[in-house]
C-alpha cells in the first residue's frame, strides 16, 4: 500500500545498461516462438472486436447472406442509424458521462476529507476506521439495491442519476479513503509543520499543501472511478428505470434483450458502446496501467 | 515501482505525521469524517442492517406485513437446491476468474516483461499488455453482448457459422440455453477473457522491481530460464499473486453481469449464481425475507474470505520481518 505514489510509474522499463548488451546477442528461435505465441494471444483477445468492426457496416442483406468472417460488400450504415436513433444513444451517453464524471469528482473530494482525518489527523480507532469504509467496497450490491431501491423511491431520486452517484460515491470513496489514509500516514512530517509555523490553518494546509503534493495520485483515482461507474451493472439496472435515464451499458442490455432486434443493430450497437471507452483508453492509457499497479501491494 | 517499498517504508518519519497544532483540537478532525459517515451510513449500513434483519423475517414486499420467522430462512437455505446449486457454480467461476487468469498471466507477463521485452524492445511489450488489458476496461454489460452475438444458437452465430465452414456440415448449437455444460464453459470463458489483463498488468509491474543482476547472475551460472522463474521471479513477485488472488476472489464471489447477460441464470436454472439468485428472489419472489437470506449469506462469505486472506498476509509479512 506504501507505494501508491504514482510518479513512481512503468518507466522502469528502460534500465538500460544490462539489457542493451542481452540485445547483442542474436535472438534464438525459441524467443522467435515465445513472441509469436504472445502475439497471437493478443490477437485472439482483441479478435471478437474485430468481428465486431467487421460486421457493423454491413446491411442486413448483406449480413444475412455473408460469413461474419467477410469483409462487408459495401460501407452500410442502416445499424448504427438505426441504434443511434431509436435508442437515443447520446442521451445514453451523456448520461453515463455525467454520472460517471460526477462520481469521480466527489468520490475523490471525500476520499480525501476522510484520508485526511485519518491519515494525517490519526484519529482514534483508525484501523477500524478504515475496515468498516472498505467495507463498502466488499458488500455486494445485491445485498444493497433493495433497501436503497426503497430508500430512493421514497425521496423521489428513482430513475435520476443521482441515485447512481450517490451509491457509487460512497462505493468508489471506500478504495479511495483505503488507498490515501496510508499515502498520507506516510506524508512527511516537516511540511506539515512548516507551513503551521507560517501560521496556516488546517483547512489551508489540506488544501494548499497536502492536496497539491498528492494530485497525481488524486488523477489517477479519478480516471479509474469514472471507468468502474461507467462500467456497472447491476445497480444502475435497479436504480434507472425510465428510457431517458439509461446508460450506455443498459441501452445495450435493453436492445439485447428485445427479440425482434435486427442483428446488425445489436452489432452496430455493440460497436459504438465500445468506442467511448476505446477512446478514453487511448487517452489514459498510462495513467491507467500505472494506476492498477497503485495499491497493489503493501 | 522499483523497491519503492522498502525506500518508503525505511523514510517513514518515526513519529507521525501531524499538523503541530496551538492548544488540543485533535478532535477536529472528526469533522472531516462527518460527510464520510453520512453517506456510508446511509448507503451502505443502512441496507446491510436492514436486510441481515430482514433474513430473519418473512415479507411478501410492499405493503404485506413482516412475521419473525427466526431461522427459517437460513435453514431452508442450506436446503434450497438452487443456493447449493449457486455456490457450487462460484466454484467454476472462481476457476474462470481467479486460477485461469492468474496462472495464464504469471506465463505471459514473465514471456513479456523477460523475452518481449529485453529482446525485442520494450515499446512492443507494452503494446501487447495494453492489448491484453483492454477488456478489463470495457463494460462487462457490453463484453457479455458481444459474445452473446457470437454464441447466437441459430445458423445466424458467429461460432456456429464458422464451425460450419470448417466442418463442411450445418451446426446449429444452443452454445447459452442447450445444455449446462456449453453455458457455463460460455460464461466462464467470458470471465477468462475480462480477467486475463489484469494479473498481466500487475505482475509485469512486480517484475521491474526485481534486480536484473540477478537475472544476469543466474544466467552466468547456467540457470535455465524455468530455473530462473523458480528461484527468483516467483518468490519476488509473490506479494502480487497475493494480491490478484484476493481481489478476484471477492469480485467473483460477488459475480453478477456475466451470469444475468449470457445466460440469464438458464438453462433450467443451471448456471445461477448466489449473486444473481439473490437478484431474481427479490425481484420475482414471494418472500424477500429469503432473498436477504441468501444476499446475506453471499456478504458474510465474502467478508470472511477477505478476513482469512488479510490474516494469512499480516502472518507472512511477520514471518519475514522476523
């Protein structure tokens, strides 16, 4: 856990000197065969996403009468209109950015609130403290949809995003709380003590001191609350039940559920709920594999 | 990552860090827990308390009466076909989700990180993790439709087409709701597929941190590579494997989507799930007092198992201290 400072990232990759002289030596057939086999590995996980691509720019015509395996005859574009339209797919989006985004932003606020208490405050019982967070993170969400389906219902927030937000705020907060008390039991003693003999308070030192020197690892945990919100499930499911509300997994639940769905929808459909997150990954990629890394060991 | 465990450990200050403060208000930081405990206590303690009471009630739902039932519902529980039946399945899924993933990743991170890697460039190898943990960032709602299309039963099924072409006869098979054997082998092999990336990541991260010298070393001594990855990478990385195994041991006890997008439970109630059990009970049953039986059965099994595993660490650490 003492390690989640991002800064120390995958750069490691690149210690040079040992490894440029094993790069002299010519490559042998088995290293030959080793890279191969990972790249046909790789390739076979990445291969139903390019049946994907394949398939979703085929009409259904040509669907019918082709092998999903067959480039499309010509660029179709009846499925993705079709999805886009019908199911009203950028209000999908937009929604599951805005919960997404929302949670990300306020998990991270309250998961500093109670890493700062606990880890640089040191209150009493801090241990339990941050057990009875984790907690959170460890029930699972069939234990808490119908209760809250209740609870919701009763306050008027059912089928509003806000009923997602406030769930996965407490959920996601609990990593994160988890995550900073012990970045922060390590945080060095002599800032803090200098800036309090500058005469700042405690709120200023939490936000002018303790909260700059963390930001990176602030922007990592925000990257991945927003990729875990978008990706739930069963939640969201119980809690948004009006067309307007769905997110982009739902939508995609709810066409697959409908029998009579065209299959090039289904398909077309499939493909551009993927591209949002194809594309954050592209952006975050390092962030996010520097973040997985984060936290994991003690 | 590199040896920054022990470097921040060693540069830990011998007394905690703590605001000097004029006068005694430690009990001011209370306050920073408040919005905290609300919110935990609303969205998490709240249902957990009212559901593990419930167990021990009967409820029709809305607007029907409770009658105390005592241990009724956990007895009929242990009795209850399809719960054993649910947990029997975590079992495979605990292969798909946990063992495949793990052992699969050890192999390609170590054939990544020690031949990719150093002797084909490190920009390849990275390349090829991000490839591998890709799925790991899609919706698991969105990864379960793809491969829905795939296994469709009909002639119209991506798999079903190409073994057609392949065999040169038409094949038609219900892959999802034809039998237990080919729906659960489907679902676990959407597990496998979601998971693999993320052992890669991880372990590939806990390789950097173990000294090429002693890789060289072992070479220079005529250590084959089996050797190697014996001798030092595991016993290097092993605070990972720990790690992953903890981690997706939980998420598998707590599976969900998969099991509800695939399958939904079928055939014939094969492939259920404790998770999604407890889902359709108190959706579709008659007694929710039941269903938060089996929801609570799921969350104590699951608290217990991140206790046993954080005992057994907290033991192994000590061990090595000491």
């Amino acid at each position: 856990m003492t390690t989640a400072s991002p800064a120390s990232g995958m750069q490691g990759t690149r210690h040079a000197d040992p490894l440029t002289r094993n790069k002299r030596r010519p490559r042998t057939a088995v290293e030959w065969v080793l890279l191969v086999l990972a790249s046909l590995a790789a390739l076979a996980v990445v291969f139903p996403m390019v049946l994907l691509l394949l398939n979703a720019f085929k009409s259904p015509a040509d669907y019918a009468n082709s092998n999903p395996m067959d480039l499309p005859k010509a660029i179709d574009f009846t499925g993705l209109q079709d999805f886009w339209s019908r199911y009203n797919f950028p209000r999908a989006l937009w929604n599951s950015v805005f919960i997404s985004g929302m949670v990300a932003v306020i998990a991270v606020v309250i998961s500093v609130l109670n890493s700062f208490a606990i880890g640089i405050g040191r209150v009493r019982g801090r241990t339990w403290i941050v057990l009875l967070f984790l907690m959170a993170n460890l029930v699972p969400q069939e234990m808490l949809f119908d209760p809250l389906f209740k609870l919701y219902d009763k306050v008027g927030l059912l089928s509003t995003p806000w009923a997602v937000i406030l769930t996965f705020v407490v959920i996601q907060s609990a990593f994160g709380t988890y995550l900073l008390a012990s970045l922060l039991g390590t945080f060095p003693k002599e800032i803090l003590e200098a800036a309090a003999v500058d005469g700042a308070h405690r709120r200023r030192i939490l936000r002018s001191v303790v909260v700059p020197i963390i930001r990176p690892t602030l922007s990592v945990l925000m990257v991945f609350f927003f990729i875990w919100t978008w990706n739930e499930f069963l939640l969201p499911l119980a809690f948004l039940n009006t067309q307007e509300s769905l997110t982009v997994p739902l939508v995609l639940e709810q066409l697959n559920g409908e029998r009579q769905t065209d299959t090039t929808t289904l398909i077309a459909g499939t493909l551009i709920s993927i591209i949002p997150t194809i594309i954050f990954f592209l952006i975050f990629q390092r962030t996010l594999t520097r973040g997985i890394t984060a936290g994991a060991v003690k | 990552m590199t040896q920054a465990p022990e470097t921040t450990r060693r540069r830990r200050p011998p007394e905690p860090a703590r605001i000097p403060q004029r006068g005694n208000n430690k009990a001011g930081y209370w306050l920073y827990l408040i919005p905290g405990f609300v919110l935990l206590a609303v969205v998490i303690l709240y249902p957990v308390i009212r559901n593990f009471r419930l167990s021990f009630y009967h409820w029709r739902g809305g607007r029907a009466e409770e009658h105390f039932a005592g241990f009724d519902n956990w007895i009929a529980l242990i009795h209850d076909e399809e719960f054993i039946r649910s947990f029997t399945n975590i079992v495979l899924v605990i292969v798909a989700m946990v063992i495949v993933p793990t052992l699969a990743g050890l192999i390609i991170a170590a054939v990544l990180f020690d031949v990719v890697g150093r002797r084909f460039g490190a920009r390849l190898a990275s390349f090829l993790r991000a490839t591998f943990y890709l799925p790991q960032i899609l919706p698991i709602a969105v990864a379960g439709v793809m491969f829905a299309w795939i296994l469709k039963p009909n002639s119209q099924g991506v798999l079903n087409q190409f073994l057609s072409t392949v065999s040169g006869s038409t094949v038609e098979i219900n892959w999802l709701g034809g039998q237990y054997s080919t729906a659960m082998g489907s679902v676990m092999l959407l597990m496998i597929w979601i998971q693999l990336g993320y052992p890669v990541v991880i372990f590939m991260a806990a390789l950097q941190r173990v000294d090429p010298q002693l890789y060289e070393a072992a070479e220079l001594d005529g250590a084959t590579w089996y050797q190697r990855f014996r001798a030092i990478t595991l016993p290097m990385i092993q605070p990972e494997v720990f790690v992953v195994a903890l981690t997706t041991t939980i998420a598998a006890l707590k599976v969900f989507a998969p099991v509800f997008i695939l399958t939904a439970g079928g055939p014939a109630k094969s492939t259920y799930v404790p998770s999604y059990y407890a889902y359709i009970q108190f959706i579709k049953g008659v007694d929710k007092g039941f269903a938060a039986a089996i929801a609570s059965a799921v969350t104590i099994v699951v608290i217990l198992v991140a206790i046993v595993f954080i005992r057994v660490q907290t033991r192994m650490e000590r061990k090595e201290e000491s």
